[in-house]
C-alpha cells in the first residue's frame, strides 16, 4: 500500500500532531509545506475556528497541536 493511502485509510484520532502530519491528514497527496499554507488559509478564513483554536493556545509559529486544538479542527473541518 503506497504511504499516503495509508495516510488516508488512518483513522484520525485525538491526539497530538506535527504541523506536517495534521495538514497532510487532509490533504495527503501534496507536499507538507503545501498542506501546511493550506490549513493555515482554513484557519483565517474561519474566524471561529481560529479564535477557538487561539483559545486553545494555538500559536501560527507552534509546530505541534495538542490534542485539544486537534479536536477543535476535526469540530470545524470534519475528520479527514
């Protein structure tokens, strides 16, 4: 099985995150620096998303997501 079918077929849990891997739960067939400016255009599009996850302690210069900031994603986005 190719790695990002694995990364696809992954069910997604609440835990914590790299950056990288959290952005490329969503969007596995890019590159992580890709996945990683996209989930931050997700973020300030959605101001409730990024004001809960800012009450959270997320950081844009944080490069893990506790398990808390992952849940309030997958609240927001769905899980991948």
């Amino acid at each position: 099985m190719p790695e990002n079918d694995y990364i696809c077929s992954m069910e997604a849990k609440i835990k914590t995150y790299g950056k990288s891997e959290f952005a490329l739960l969503y969007m596995p067939n890019v590159q992580p620096a890709t996945a990683r400016s996209t989930l931050r255009e997700w973020i300030k599009r959605n101001p409730k998303l990024e004001a809960e996850l800012i009450e959270a302690g997320y950081s844009k210069r944080a490069v893990l997501l506790t398990p808390a900031q992952a849940e309030i994603f997958f609240k927001y986005l769905g899980k991948p």
